[in-house]
C-alpha cells in the first residue's frame, strides 16, 4: 500500500516560499553542508595512500558521507516535489470531472 503525500500549502505557499529569502537562507546552509560533505569524502580519498581506505569504518563513513549528500539534495528538491504533486492531483481532477461529464452526456 503506497502512502499518499499529504500537502496542506496551497501552489502558491509554496511557489512564494521558493521565492522567498528564508528559502534562500535553507539553500545556502544546505549547499555549504553539502560541501563540507564532499570536502570530507576528498580528505579521505586524498589520505588514502597513508591509510587503508577498504577498511570498513572507512567505507561506513563513506557510505554515510554520500547519505549526507543525497539527503540533502532530497530536502532541496522537496518543494518542487510538493508543487508536483499538487498539479497532478489538479490534471487528476479535472480528468475525473471531464469522464463524469462525458458519462452524463452519454446518459
């Protein structure tokens, strides 16, 4: 059973929080965390001759370095997916009313 995405902003809460200053703040924190990410997973790449880099605590760090990024990408991407949805759920009802509509016609 898939779990629908439950959405209380309106198009455009979220259009004018894209648009906003706090949004910008968000991105830029998030954009530097994702760089410090990937400072981190070069420092340990670049210090790889002096250490043992298939070790598993070093592949686990790794592997939660690129976690770190990929959420972070995830929570940028979040109000686009919002907008998404919410158009979808808009062509769904309007299709719907449109196959009422004709079902009555044809009656």
């Amino acid at each position: 059973m898939r779990e629908e995405i439950l959405i209380y902003s309106t198009k455009d809460q979220i259009e004018e929080f894209l648009n906003s200053v706090i949004w910008k703040d968000m991105r830029r924190e998030l954009i530097m965390w994702k760089n410090g990410f990937a400072k981190e997973a070069d420092a340990i790449v670049d210090n790889a001759s002096d250490t043992n880099p298939s070790t598993a605590s070093v592949l686990l760090h790794m592997g939660d370095l690129n976690g770190r990024k990929k959420t972070v990408d995830y929570l940028m991407g979040l109000p686009k997916v919002f907008l998404q949805v919410i158009e979808d759920r808009i062509k769904d009802k309007k299709r719907l009313e449109e196959q009422i509509d004709d079902e009555n016609e044809s009656v």
